[in-house]
C-alpha cells in the first residue's frame, strides 16, 4: 500500500479530489476521459504494482511519449510511491536521449508505442541494458517490467516525503550539455501555490494544456494546479493552431498557456477572427514578453492575458505581470509571485544591488530546486549561498518591477526550447570540412530567435550550407538546427578563446536589415 507522511506530497491530490468530486472529468486525451475517480485508481493500482514489482523510493522512470492520459497516470503513480518521474523530449535526436539516460540512470524506461523506433535507437548506444515497457493499460499497467538492477541491491519502501524528489527535468544550462534539474514534491507544490494566487484555477475550469510534458511548463504551469483544483484538463500532444482554436470553442477552453509564439500563429491563422473565443476568459504567456501589437489583437478578442518569468530551476514560476499591469508596462516581467523571493547582483563582483538597477537575477524560495541530478560542479554554479543565480541580466526599478534585458550566458530560447550554442557547435565540429565554427541565437519574429551558424571552411576542402545543416540535422533536434550558415574567413574571439558572440549577433542585425528575416 502506498503511504505518504508529507503534507505537501502530490499523491494526495488524486485521492483528495477522487473523495470529492470523483465524477468530475480530470483529464480528456483527444475525446477520452478520465474521472477523477478512475485517475486515482489507476495511478494508486499502478504505484502498488510499482513496488511490489522491485521499485523503490528514488528509482527513476523515464519515458518516451507525447502528452497522454496515460502519462499522466504515470506521473501520479510515480508521486504516489515515491519513484521519481524523467521525461524525456521525444523531439530529441537518438543520441541526445542516450545522453540523458545515461545521465538519468533510469531502473526503467516507458516509450509510447509512437515513439518506438526512436527508443530503440537511443538504447542501442548504450552501455548497459535498461528495462524496457510501455505505457497504458495494454503495457505498464497490465505487466510490471521489473528492472535490471543487482540482486544485492534492495528497494527502499518507506513513506513518501515532502522532500523526496518527484521530476528529474532535462534543462539545457551554462555547460555544453543538458543536465537535469531535481524537483521535489515540496518544489511542485509551492510553484503551484505560487500561481493559485495570481491565476486563480476553480474546478469549474477547463485547461487547454499543450506544453509538452517534457518541459516543466508542461506539468508545473496550470495542469498540476487543474488537478489540485478539481478542473479538467484538455490534454493536445501537438501545438496544430486550426484544432487549437476548434478546441477552444467546442470544449469551451476557459484558460490556457503558450509562448508568445503559439498566440502570435494563433492570430496568423485566417480562421481567427471567425473563431468563437467567448469561454477563453483568461491565457498565461510564457518563455518572453509579449509584444505589443499582439498583446492588443488578443486583448480585442476579449482575452486577459498573464505575463511571467521562470526557469526549470525554480520550478518554474519567478516573476508575474497580471493582465490589469501588462496593459501599461509592455515589456516588463513583473513582480515576484508569492512565496518567491528576488534581488539582483553585480554580474562581476556578485554584490547585492540595493533599489533600483541592473544585475544577475537571483531567486530563493520553497520552489527552488536543490540541484542537478549527480552534477555536484554545475549545482555549486547555479546555487550560491542559497540564491539560485539565474545567469540572465534584469532591471529593476524603484516600484520593484523586473524587466528581463538579457542572458548572462549564451542559451537562447527558440519557440519555448532553451538551446545551448556550446552543443550544436559540439556537433558541427565533427563535420570534416568545418575548421571553426561559432552559433548565435538570432532574433526571429515566429520563434522569438533562432541558431544562425558561423562556418570556417578547412583548408582544401569544400562545403555548403545544405550539406552543412544535413550534417547537423542528423545529430540534432529539429528545433536545434540553424536556420542559416554564414560562411567567414574567421570567427571573432577573446583573448581567452572564447566566441564574442556579440559581434557576430551585431553584424546579423546589420545585414539583416538589409537583406531581410530568415524566412520561417
């Protein structure tokens, strides 16, 4: 039997909400529901089955998958016994999962049946074997895998903790590659108390929930607090902006969240200005500031919009700028939600900066996780003196407003995805013709910005730019490969080596005004 001597521990939620509204639909996966009654039974059947088949508290589960109901039951299976959840972004290349497993360390990895062939391939370039299952009631549900751990090794079954960790989530960071970021029942909780008290979920709501469930947002911002609340969730496994809108009025969507990306090919799509918005009484806007012009075309529609900041890390939730605030200050990422507490350093002394200014952003709070998992050197970079150093440049003016100018480090964010320049410059390196090679996050209207690659050809050899982005395309999300390769005699550097990525971006903005956007 499952038990559990945290107050703050996410199983409960299930079981709370089956005792009260048991009826109530919790979750509707493409016109198949879940009651809230059925969702608890399931996950409690299988956090049971979990530990009676040689899980224990801390194993790690990591999957394969798109947004499902099955996921979510995994999810509060996982909370229920103490097994830690590590979802894996099926946009990824083979190699790039097998590098997170690896990291993970996982005593079983579920794949949906869609994304099989992608599994096989990332498990293949593995060292050592990993159980292996399925997700649903045909798979996981119906036959535990047990997993392939040493016979002297014993599972520890104890009541779960407000501290035991719940998510490890993938979180590309100041390191070339991708480390995973702990977050603990305790950190869930907080993050959505934090954001119950500025967008305010009742179960009379209805979530349209499109954020993969690989990205934090994609538990951490309004579903999970759905779930708490007794609303439905509407699950889409893709972002298709025509079924986004049908959805929207069939289902009578009352809130929901998105980049500012997702609203701006929302507003694009001729069916928009035709499409019944009357029930979307309220959206939250993540990953970058709106602009203004389509924060008005949605305000016209009759839609209060929340602006935020926040980072994995923090679980996400940092800075919030209700909808009444955004409507005067364009631009700005708010103030600090509840329980999270902010303040700003000198990016090279690391000194406090008292009142107004600009500096590091730092955040502290319940929400804050407690390091990357089995990465103790880029934990010690991120937590200093207990203040999680965000690496991104803020100002902050004498009404304690935070206005987000730029990242500290060199992670750009394209369409919602935090991508690391270091990795994709790790990969286009290994192409034969490439001598030096430098890659720059470049404004871009659709995605907000978007890798632009600086090649310098070898000596004697040859390339091009579609041989080029085929070369990378094969090691690389999607999402991760530039848009465009620029072909130089040399790449500017420090005298320590390091890419001034400032002068390339420079020369961009001067040639782009020129010869235009990179066509999305």
């Amino acid at each position: 039997m499952t038990q559990s001597e945290g107050l703050h521990t996410l199983g409960r939620w299930t079981a709370d909400r089956a005792l009260a509204t048991p009826d109530r639909v919790a979750v509707d996966d493409r016109g198949v529901v879940l009651t809230y009654r059925q969702l608890d039974d399931r996950a409690t059947a299988l956090a049971e089955a979990f530990l009676a088949g040689g899980y224990g508290v801390g194993d790690r589960i990591a999957t394969i998958t798109g947004n499902s109901s099955d996921h979510v039951v995994v999810f509060f299976a996982c909370a229920k016994a103490g097994l830690v959840l590590v979802p894996l972004s099926w946009r990824l290349s083979p190699r790039e999962i097998a590098q997170q497993l690896e990291q993970a360390d996982p005593a079983l990895l579920l794949v949906e049946d869609e994304f099989s062939t992608l599994g096989t391939l990332a498990t293949d370039r593995l060292v050592a074997p990993i159980a292996r299952g399925i997700l649903g009631t045909h798979g996981i549900e119906r036959d535990i895998v047990a997993p392939l751990r040493s016979e002297a090794t014993t599972p520890v079954h104890r009541p779960v903790r407000d501290e035991d960790a719940l998510l490890i989530i993938f979180t590309s960071g100041t390191l070339d590659q991708a480390k995973g970021a702990i977050l603990s029942h305790a950190n869930c909780f907080w993050t959505n108390l934090s954001l119950s008290r500025t967008a305010e979920i009742t179960s009379a709501d209805t979530v349209l929930a499109v954020m993969p469930q690989y990205h934090v947002g994609g538990w951490n911002i309004q579903p999970l607090l759905a779930w708490w609340m007794g609303a439905t969730v509407v699950l889409e496994r893709t972002f298709d902006p025509a079924r986004v809108l049908q959805l929207i009025a069939d289902r009578r969507i009352t809130t929901m969240m998105g980049v500012p990306a997702n609203y701006l090919i929302l507003s694009q799509h001729p069916r928009f200005a035709s499409s019944d918005l009357s029930s979307l009484a309220h959206a939250i806007v993540g990953g970058a500031p709106m602009p203004e012009p389509l924060l008005r075309v949605w305000h016209s529609r009759g839609v209060a919009l929340t602006q935020g900041y926040g980072l994995t890390e923090a679980a996400p939730n940092v800075l919030c700028l209700p909808d009444e605030e955004a409507r005067t200050r364009i631009g700005s990422a708010g103030k600090p939600y509840p329980h999270v507490d902010v303040d700003i350093a000198d990016p090279v002394t690391g000194e406090r900066i008292e009142g107004a200014g600009q500096g590091e952003l730092l955040v502290k709070g319940p929400g804050v996780f407690s390091g990357y998992f089995r990465a103790p050197e880029a934990t010690a970079l991120a937590l200093r003196n207990g203040w999680l150093a965000t690496g991104d440049l803020v100002s902050r003016d004498s009404e304690g407003y935070y206005r987000v100018l730029d990242r500290l480090k060199d992670i750009f964010i394209t369409g919602g995805e935090s991508v690391a320049p270091a990795e994709i410059e790790g990969v286009l390196f290994g192409h034969p013709a490439i001598a030096d090679v430098a890659v720059v996050g470049v404004p871009d209207e659709k995605w907000g910005e978007v890798a632009v690659a600086w090649v310098v050809v070898r000596s004697g050899a040859s390339t091009d730019e579609t041989d080029v982005l085929n070369f990378a395309s094969a090691s690389l999300a999607k999402y991760k490969v530039p848009r465009r390769v620029i072909f130089t005699e040399h790449i500017p550097r420090s005298s320590s080596d390091k890419v001034r990525r400032r002068v390339l971006l420079g020369q961009w903005t001067e040639e782009s005004a020129q010869a235009g956007r990179i066509s999305s």
